[in-house]
C-alpha cells in the first residue's frame, strides 16, 4: 500500500508537468492578450502549487480495530517506539502485531515523537496493562491493576499481630514494594495470590502501652513555736499529681522477643500539702503538785504532752470533748479516782475505751486504748491500772483522750487535774 501512493503522487507530478509543456506550446502560436492572460495564471498556478507542495509529507497512521491511535513521521520512529516500549514492560514480552500501519500525505501535520508514541502504542493495545508490579524481598510476585489490592494484603498481614490495649507499630523483616509499571494482562495476579505472598511474611512490631496514675502528693509541716502542740492548720491544699507510665516491647510475629523498655513521664506534677504544725508544749508531772478537790491522780504513769486541749474546734463545727495528752502506745493508763468500771468496749470513733462511774454524777472516760484491762462492774480504786494508753479508732496518733462527764455532759479536765 505504501508503495503504490507513493507511486501514484509521483505520476500526479509527471501529469502536471507534462500538461503544462503542451499548456506552454499552445501559447507559442497564440495572440499577443491571449498569452498574456495564459502566463498570469500559470504563475497563479506555480505559486499555489508552491506554497500547497512547502506543507506535503509523506507521514504514517498508527491503528488499531480502524482507529487511528497516532501517525509517526517514518517507519524508523515507529520501530523505535515499539523497542522503547517493551522496555516498559515488566515480566513477558507483549506482541504489538496487531496494530496496522498506513501511509498518508500530510499537510501541515504534525506527527508524534519516540517517546510520545511509545506511551501511546502501550495505552492502546489491549493485551498491556496499566497497574503494579509487586516486589518481596528483591523478587516479583505478581502484578495488580489496582494500588488497594497491594495495600489491602500488606496491611492486613502488618495489623495481625497487633497487641490489645498498645499503640503498635509493624514492619516486615523484608522489604515489600509496588512499583508502577506496564504488564501483560495474562500476568495479571487474583487477589487471593498477592495475599497468600503476604501471608507468610515475618512480621516486628513495636507495642506501647501507656498507663495513667494517680500520684500522692507529700505533706510537708511547718513547725510554729507559738502555736500549742496539737494546732494543725493546712494553709496549702495538696493537690494529686498523675505519671503515664511508658511500656516498650518489640514482638516477631506475635511474641515477644525483647525485654520491656519501661519509662516514666510526668503529666501533672502533685502540689505539696503545708500545715502549721504547734510544737508549743505543756508538761505535766505525774501527781500535779496541786491536787484539785476532787481528789483526782494523774491517769497515766509517765509526763505527757497536752496534743488536744479541752474546747477545741475540729472539723464538722464540733468542740472537743476532752483533753489529749500524747504519749507513746503501751503506757499504763489508771482510774484518777475509785469507781465502779461502768463500760469497756470498742467504738469507730473511741477505739478501745473505758467509764468509770465515781458516783454523785461524776464519771471518767479513757478513750483510744490499745487494750482494756477491766471490765464491766469492776471495783477500781484511785491510781489502779485499767488500760494500755495507743492509737484506736479515730486517732491522729498515740494519745489518751481524757473526758470528765459531770450529769450527763462533759467540763474541763484542766480544773480537775490542775492542768489551768
């Protein structure tokens, strides 16, 4: 077919040529205006056939199933275009004989370059794919259309072996890839293969886990010789800090294979709690030199310290009820006056406690015992041992809280044991 257009234009030539000798013979024996007339339009002629002939190439349609895809300016560029683009495809050479070439005359045209139609003959021709070649550990292992088939079978392989409860970061031991290329679609790979080549993939990850908790804040005192032992007065609330605590572990495929890398860091850091604390104390001997007239003995064996004195405000808006002395657990506690043991027994609030009744109205109590020595309808005499001084029940440290109940209703151990 090439041969015989190209043929055919070169007789058009010769025919015009031809024509326009005999044309040019003619006008020899013509009249002076004819001639005239005859050469003005021959050179119309040439000129058109000059400018028209300047355009004209000999070019080639590149088709497939009759649609033009491309024309090229020889056949050299179209061979070159076919070499150039089976090296753009991966795995099994592609057969491009079935695109059709065809000679064409070409006016003003332009045609496609190699490259141009290197891409063009790949995108055109049925039996090429546009998609992914997809590459485990420096090997191909199959070819996908579609980029989400590749990350579909990598990730569900990379989150099999996530840790519950961790932020989890995997990897496989190899390297994996999708590379962009053209392929034969007889290679093209079922999604059940790319997911099997993942299957069998060793897979790291690094878990971590992170674990809030509370932080107790500390209690730091400061001592006020003016205030009496037993003042307290918080004048900086605490407040509870938090930690995350940071746990690392490196697993291979579901176990672990690394020691936990465990760190600490601080999110809200506690506030220290102050107190005024009193260190004012008020001693006492053993038998006060000044006996009230009730005839009461000391209640303990030993000097104590006055940690709560009568009257004081706590907390709920309530007075106190006795007086405190501090002294160490397991000092000998005794009745300050005979009596008969009227209770001893346990209480939330007393711990281990002891009343005595002195008759007339008159009763004693001895609260925060670590132990009783009576019991209920005892005979005590003055200065007799009746309990072990401790901590029980609502106690802010080894003390004995001492009540003087008078009818039913508590008054000032001070003015019965001379403490004013």
């Amino acid at each position: 077919m090439l041969d015989y257009k190209l043929v055919t234009f070169l007789e058009g030539m010769i025919l015009i040529k031809e024509a326009v000798i005999s044309f040019v013979e003619k006008i020899k024996t013509a009249n002076r205006l004819y001639k005239l007339i005859a050469f003005s339009a021959i050179s119309v002629i040439l000129i058109l056939v000059s400018v028209f002939s300047s355009g004209v190439k000999l070019t080639y349609n590149l088709i497939y199933n009759g649609n033009v895809f491309a024309n090229v300016a020889s056949q050299e560029v179209y061979s070159q275009a076919v070499a150039l683009a089976k090296t753009y495809v991966s795995g099994k050479d592609v057969d491009f004989s079935g695109i059709e070439v065809d000679s064409v005359i070409s006016i003003n045209g332009t045609t496609n370059n190699v490259e141009e139609t290197s891409k063009l003959l790949l995108e055109n021709n049925p039996a090429i794919c546009n998609g992914f070649e997809v590459v485990v550990d420096g090997n191909v292992v199959g070819y996908v259309s579609s980029l989400d088939v590749y990350e579909t079978a990598k990730n569900s392989r990379l989150t099999a072996f996530d840790i519950e409860g961790a932020t989890c970061t995997s990897t496989f031991t190899v390297p994996v890839s999708a590379k962009a290329t053209y392929f034969d679609v007889k290679n093209l790979s079922k999604t059940e293969d790319i997911n099997m080549a993942f299957a069998t993939l060793d897979v790291q990850t690094v878990a971590i886990k992170n674990t809030t908790y509370t932080v107790k804040y500390e209690t730091v005192a400061q001592k006020d010789s003016t205030k009496q032992a037993g003042y307290e007065k918080v004048v900086t609330a605490g407040v509870n800090g938090s930690n995350k605590r940071v746990e690392e572990v490196t697993y291979l495929n579901g176990v672990a294979v690394s020691d936990p890398v465990i760190s600490t860091v601080v999110v809200t850091a506690p506030v220290t709690e102050v107190v005024v604390v009193g260190t004012k104390d008020v001693f006492v001997t053993t038998t006060p030199q000044n006996a009230s007239s009730a005839g009461f003995v000391w209640p303990l064996a030993v000097k104590g310290v006055i940690t709560g004195p009568y009257g004081e405000l706590r907390s709920g808006g309530k007075r106190h009820a006795g007086v405190d002395i501090g002294v160490p657990v397991g000092t000998s506690i005794v009745a300050v006056k005979a009596g008969v043991v009227e209770e001893a027994d346990y209480d939330s609030d007393y711990g281990y406690y002891v009343v005595i009744n002195h008759g007339n109205g008159l009763k004693t109590r001895y609260a925060h015992n670590k132990c009783n020595t009576v019991s209920v309808g005892q005979q005590v005499s003055a200065g007799q041992l009746i309990a072990l001084s401790g901590n029980t029940g609502r106690s802010t440290g080894p003390h004995l809280h001492f009540e003087v109940i008078v009818n039913g209703g508590t008054t000032n151990p001070g003015y019965y044991l001379d403490l004013n």
